[in-house]
C-alpha cells in the first residue's frame, strides 16, 4: 500500500526507526511494536481508503485478528481528505473521529522572538530524559495512570534510542530547570 498521508509517512517512518514493524498486506497496513505493546498509534492498522466503502466492522475484526492480545483499537484511514465512516457504523462498533492536522515546510527559519524565559536544547542527560518522562505521564487522561506512565517510559527510551543513534532528536524547553514542553 502506497500511503498518501505526510503524517502518516512521517508516523511510520519513525516508528521503524524505533523498532516497530509494518506488515503490508495490499489494503491496509500492520503496524506492531513488539517493545511497546501498549503503545495504541504504534500497534494499530491503517487502511486505504477503500475500507470507507466497506463495513466498519470488518476492518474492526482485522484489528482483532492481527492484534489478538490488544486491550486497546486503533485504526487509522490514510488519506487526504478525512473521509471516513458515517456516524451510523462509528457508533455501532464504539468508535470516534479523530483527525489529525499535518503542517509541513519547505524550509525552517529561526523563530523571530525566542523565549528569553526558556532554555530550548536537545535532551542529553538521565535527567533530562527522566524530566521528559514525568512530563509527558503526568496527565495520563483516561488511562490508567501505571499503564500510561510505562507506555511513556518505553517511548521516550525508544526516542533515546533513536535520537543516540542520529536518527533524530528530542528537545525540551526548561524554565528554571523544569521541562515544561517537548518536541521531536
């Protein structure tokens, strides 16, 4: 499957960059992270747009059937366009929209006013990386707090990974001392 998506080839390309594997299979793609399987947007299935013409509930079950042991759903709808499923099939299998923005550049220009209360660097330290770690767990939403709080420590080792490797980088703002914001 050829994606149409820039987020979605971003997504992917770092994903395997961080280990995961994308399995295609001609209408949809696989997509596992045996390091993290609680990771929901790095064990999910992203289908072409020809599953918006078909049941909902069949590309629930290939979800199911590729994920077996998954306490979580996610699906993704590559695409430019943000068709999806009417609301009739969405409720029916507990599903909602949520769509993704994706901005993308030509060229980066340094910010023309920098924050003159922030330091902006690359994380470098264990404490740097633990700051993120707390940072990034600390609204865990509607999971579970322990569960969040893994899942953040196995993807910030993964970005660590990667970033040691020259695959990349994660930066951090800090007001006196504290994370208050990261990107990557």
């Amino acid at each position: 499957m050829e994606v149409q998506s820039l987020g979605f080839r971003s997504d992917l390309m770092l994903l395997q960059l961080q280990g995961s594997l994308v399995v295609d299979r001609g209408d949809h793609l696989v997509v596992r992270t045996p390091a993290n399987t609680g990771f929901h947007w790095g064990n999910f299935v992203l289908a072409d747009q020809t599953w918006v013409g078909r049941p909902l509930a069949n590309l629930v079950a290939v979800f199911h059937a590729e994920h077996p042991r998954a306490s979580h759903l996610a699906l993704g709808v590559d695409g430019v366009d943000g068709l999806v499923w009417g609301d009739d099939q969405l409720e029916e299998c507990g599903l909602e929209v949520e769509r993704s923005v994706v901005m993308t550049a030509t060229e980066v220009q340094e910010p023309a006013h920098p924050s003159a209360e922030a330091e902006c660097r690359m994380l470098a330290s264990d404490a740097d990386w633990a700051a993120a770690v707390d940072l990034h767990a600390a609204e865990p939403g509607t999971f579970d707090p322990a569960e969040n709080r893994d899942f953040t420590e196995r993807r910030m080792t993964a970005r660590r990974e990667q970033q040691e490797a020259g695959l990349g980088g994660w930066f951090g703002a800090f007001v006196d001392g504290e994370m208050v914001c990261g990107l990557g």
